[in-house]
C-alpha cells in the first residue's frame, strides 16, 4: 500500500492550528459521541456493516507545538494518520503521536499497519486516559485538512475534534479524533432534531 505523507515529513501535525479548549455543542447527541471514552473503534464498528483502517501516514516524524510536547514529554513524534471508514465512507480521521521512548515501550504500535490504535491500546488492562480537549474546525481548517488527505473539500458542517493523552506503562499517545461529515454523530443529531 503506498502511503500519501513522506515518512521524513517534518511539518507539524494536521492539527496543530486548531483551537483546542473545553468548549463542547450543546447537542446531546454530539456530547455523546464527544465524550465517550472507550474504544473509538469499538462504537464505529456497532454503528456499521464494513469497519475499514485506510492508513495515510505511518511513523514519519513531526515537529511538536509546546502544548503537544508538554504533553508527550518530547520535541519531536512520531505521527501515525488515518481514516476510518464505516460502509466504505470515511467517518473519522485520527492521528496518534508518539515519542521514539513510546516506541520502545509499545513496539507494537511500528507495525500496525491497517489495524486500528485503539484495538491495540486498549487490550491493555492499565490504560489511562486524560480529559478530552475539544476544537471544531471551520471551514479553512477543514478544507486544508481535506487537501492533505484527499477527503471531499465541499461544505462541512464545523466538524468537531476531540484529543486525549492514551497511557499504559511507560507508552503515551497523543490522540486526535475528527468526526468527518458522513458519520453518524452528525446523522444521528440531525435525526434527534427532527423528531
């Protein structure tokens, strides 16, 4: 499988603008996906037929803004990216960065390949999550997200992100979440609206 990034990419993540806080949507439906602290994969494979990893990015290395490395402990990451895809439509991209000491730790995360993160991390039975940050992007911000990745660049309704620092011995692993337009955080609300 060929990969779209450079493995030597040196560029800060996809979301190293974006606005992160504690500022969620008002709702229920959202929050609820927003907050949710278990396996992001287990709840997209209860919501579709077909759960599919399509990899972007695999270990290349990127440079920190302050708030990640003081969160990684670290300059520099490693950044994994992909989409995940529900019935063939991506619902999600994610990115996990992490140090090479991470990498040691958790040797398993340099060959995961199409598998997803959270199947991997959370088989561990000490697994610690901090608090959730969120952001929602506007348009700019997803449309240059969009180019990088190959995603449709048309309209998007403020897709909402979510990020969390992932633990277990010594690994750690700074996850990014975007909710994409097709997934079903934003059906299920536009349903919950119109009942």
């Amino acid at each position: 499988m060929s990969l779209l990034f450079d493995e030597q990419n040196t560029a800060p993540s996809a979301d190293h603008l974006w606005r992160w806080g504690s500022e969620t949507p008002a709702a229920p439906v959202l929050n609820a996906w927003l907050h949710d602290t278990g396996s992001l994969t287990r709840l997209l494979r209860r919501h579709c037929r077909q759960f599919e990893v399509q990899l972007l990015s695999d270990a290349s290395l990127r440079s920190l803004t302050p708030t990640q490395a003081e969160l990684l402990g670290c300059d520099q990451a490693f950044c994994r990216e992909v989409l995940l895809c529900c019935d063939g439509r991506p619902w999600v991209y994610a990115s996990s960065l992490y140090s090479s000491a991470t990498q040691r730790a958790l040797p398993a995360l340099a060959g995961l390949g199409s598998r997803a993160l959270g199947e991997l991390m959370f088989e561990a039975p000490d697994l610690e999550r901090t608090p959730f940050e969120f952001a929602r992007l506007n348009a700019t911000e997803y449309r240059r997200l969009a180019e990088r990745t190959g995603l449709n660049a048309g309209f998007a309704p403020a897709p909402w992100a979510r990020r969390s620092t992932l633990s277990t011995g010594a690994a750690r692993v700074l996850v990014t979440e975007l909710f994409l337009p097709a997934s079903a955080l934003y059906q299920d609300t536009m349903q919950d609206t119109t009942s």
